[in-house]
C-alpha cells in the first residue's frame, strides 16, 4: 500500500516533527463500513512553545479489510439466505408461478448455519475481527437475520427487495453491495434448500472478481491462504486460495451452534441495516409450479414364500425396476 502525504513543501516545523514521528510514531485506523477510505493521522510535536499539528494521510479504498495485513485476523462476511421451515406443507400459489408462504414461517437456510458456525469460529479464535451478515429477500429476512445475530453474528445487512428464481440475477443485486462492505473471506452455504440452485455464491464471487470454492467440508488458514478440503466422487479434494475469497460451505465442516437466551437477548441490540436492492431484470422465468401427483397406495401380493414370484413379477413388469 502506497499512502501520499498532502501537497505542499515540508517547513522547518513539519521536519522537526517528522525527526519526532520517527523516534515515536503513532497510528490511529479509523474503521468505517463502507470504508471509502483508510484514513490513517500522524500527529506531529511541535517546538516547544508552538501549537500542535496533524496530518492527515489517506489510503486507496480496499474492497479487504486493512487489518488483515497485520497477520491472521480477518473480518468475515456471511451471504446467508431465508427459506421455508423444511417442515412445512409447501404448495403452489394460486398464480401457479410460486410457493405460497402464508401462515409458513422462514428459517435460516440450513447450510448457511455452517457458514455462520465458522466465521464464529475464526474470529473467536482470532480474539478480534468482525462476523457480518448479508441476506437479500423481503420483510421476513430480518428475522432471520436476528437469528444469525443470536448465534454470535456482529451485525447484519437486510438487502430490501423480491429475489427471483434467476441466481445470476440475484447475484448481482448482493454483489453490488458487497462492494462497498469490508472483508477479508467469504462465507455461504453451498446451496438454499428452497431452490436448489447452488449459484449464487460463486456468482457472487465471480463478481467480486475473488477466488471461490464449494462444497467445502474442511477450513485451514495458513500464510495469508486458505487451505480446504471439499467432497468429489470418490475422494476429498484439497484446495488452496489466497485470500480474500468466497467459501461455500458443505455439511461436516463444523456442528452449528444453538443460540443462547443471553445471545437472543444480545441481537436485539445488535445494528441490522436496510438497503433497497438494486434493480437487475431477471433473465430466467418460472412457467409453472405444480404439485406432486399422489403417490400410489401400496398393495399386499400375499403372505410368505408364496409371495415372492407374485412380487417378483409384478417388480418386474410393473414397476420395470427389475
């Protein structure tokens, strides 16, 4: 990082201070969210007798956190997402090109619980750092997002808007909030239970023009790096990315933690922002939500041996699975 003092020629008095920054120099970081800038002040002794100075030196803007060149603290944000209890009697709308959620209360999508579980993880381990969360979707996400906040989260970002069924779409509404926010490693669940569509995040990613690895099931940190281990066919796959980067993470990298009663209490606290999503026309469209047909019911073919040919046959010319 290059920082450039204000213009100007250096007078007897700002020489005298710089012999005294050297001897004894002092930073003052000055955090924001979004960070337009790192503004970092020197304050200059003056003679004796004379009035006290400042300048003030002014960074680039990042879209990482400047703490993370420091060593292994990080700032972690969360992309995570509001579904439908998997418990509920999901049916169409009566438009037929949507889910009826009347009367269906949302939860936090169950694989963003394991994001939300290893940021904790890294910034209590770290003793520093900040766990942010980020969900796009309408008034029943800060809800949901209290419910990350109860868990540990620092603070959360309410994106206002209707997502639709296009993930490039929905992608680009989040990332271009993301932008303006800080972090140094991305978190989300590798997919919403809701859709199934597994894009958004490395979307998201993509994006932000940062490295991205899914289906991930182990998290090391090492070197300003990210050391994973991610599920293929047949075997686990290790991956190393330099950070800042985008995890999606998979079932097995951790046990999610339950929020306490002093963590409910805590969140309703806890700063939750809203931001009006952007306007992105989605390029994809739902033609019609149906029903399953009824299943079947069952049918006795006999008792004991005797059944078997009967099963067997039917088996084979019916159910043609033989």
């Amino acid at each position: 990082m290059t920082l450039a003092a204000a213009s100007g020629p250096p007078s007897a008095r700002s020489r005298s201070a710089d012999r005294h920054l050297k001897a004894d120099p002092c930073f003052v970081i000055v955090p924001a969210d979004p960070f337009p800038a790192l503004r970092a002040t020197f304050p200059h002794e003056m003679e004796k007798g004379e009035e006290r100075e400042e300048r003030t030196w002014q960074a680039m803007s990042l879209p990482f956190s400047f703490f993370s060149l420091f060593g292994d603290i990080m700032n972690v944000l969360l992309l995570l997402k509001a579904v439908a209890d998997s418990e509920a009697a999901i049916k169409p709308a009566a438009d037929g090109k949507s889910v009826a959620l009347d009367g269906i209360s949302l939860i936090l999508n169950p694989y963003d619980e394991y994001a939300v579980e290893e940021g904790l993880k890294l910034r209590d381990a770290d003793g520093a750092g900040e766990v942010a969360a980020v969900s796009f979707g309408g008034d029943d996400v800060p809800k949901v997002l209290r419910t990350a906040l109860a868990m540990g989260v620092d603070r959360a970002v309410h994106i206002k808007g209707q997502a639709s069924f296009d993930a490039l779409a929905t992608a680009k509404v989040i990332a271009e909030v993301v932008k303006g926010m800080t972090y140094d490693l991305i978190l989300c669940g590798k997919q919403a239970i809701d859709q199934d569509n597994a894009g958004v995040g490395v979307m998201v990613a993509e994006l932000l023009d940062i490295p991205s690895i899914s289906v991930v099931t182990k998290l090391d940190r090492a070197d300003g790096k990210v050391i994973c281990e991610r599920e293929v066919e047949g075997g686990v796959e290790v991956v190393e990315s330099p950070l800042p980067c985008l995890i999606a993470c998979q079932k097995g990298l951790n046990e999610p933690r339950y929020a306490s009663l002093k963590g409910i209490m805590a969140a309703k606290k806890k700063p939750l922002d809203e931001v009006a999503a952007t306007a992105v026309d989605a390029q994809i469209e739902v033609m019609s939500i149906e029903s399953r047909p009824p299943r079947k019911p069952g049918e006795i073919v006999g008792k004991g041996v005797e059944a078997v040919p009967v099963l067997i046959k039917k088996l084979r010319e019916e159910a043609k699975v033989l």
